[in-house]
C-alpha cells in the first residue's frame, strides 16, 4: 500500500519502536508472544501442542483448550482503556500525550 505518513512522524515513530523494545518485554506477560523481541508465536503452537501430547498420553485426565481471535482488535480499541493502560504500568505523562 502507499503510505502517506510523512517523514517525520516515520522517524519519531521508528525512534520511539526501538526504545520500547528494550522494556517490552518485562511489561508484558510472557504468554504473550506476538510482534516482540525474542518471543515468537511459534512459542504458544508448542504449548498447545504439548498440552495435548500431555492429555493424549493420560486419557483418565480431562482438558478443554479455547482459541480466541481478536479479529480486528485495533479497530475495537478504547483508548480510555488504552491511556489507563499506560499509567498503571507507570510511564510518564509526556509519553501518554505523545500517544
């Protein structure tokens, strides 16, 4: 697709990318694995696929598995929910205005 953003927001955007990448991950949960550094979704195939093999090797045991898909979801965002968000997990308020 064309992009139509313009320079500079490109820049702040990339800048303000890469230093979130460095704490992403200690402020999300690690059985989120999607879109950050060092975590791949491959990661949650494997513990399905384990929890299975777990259940098939031990049938006397009973498990139910749940996929959700949040189709869309940035179409859905609150942004109350969103800025709330970024306060509880403490950054500051320059950030939550850049946002």
């Amino acid at each position: 697709p064309i992009s139509l953003l313009n320079a500079d927001y490109k820049i702040f955007a990339t800048i303000m990318s890469e230093r979130l990448k460095i704490i992403l991950n200690e402020l999300i949960h690690s059985d989120q694995n999607g879109f950050l550094p060092a975590r791949q979704l491959r990661n949650n195939t494997r513990i399905v696929l384990n929890v299975l093999e777990y259940y098939e090797a031990h049938p006397e045991k009973q498990a139910a598995l749940i996929f959700l898909d949040a189709q869309k979801a940035f179409d859905n965002l609150s942004w109350q929910f969103l800025i709330q968000q970024v306060e509880i997990m403490g950054f500051g308020s320059k950030f939550k205005k850049m946002i």
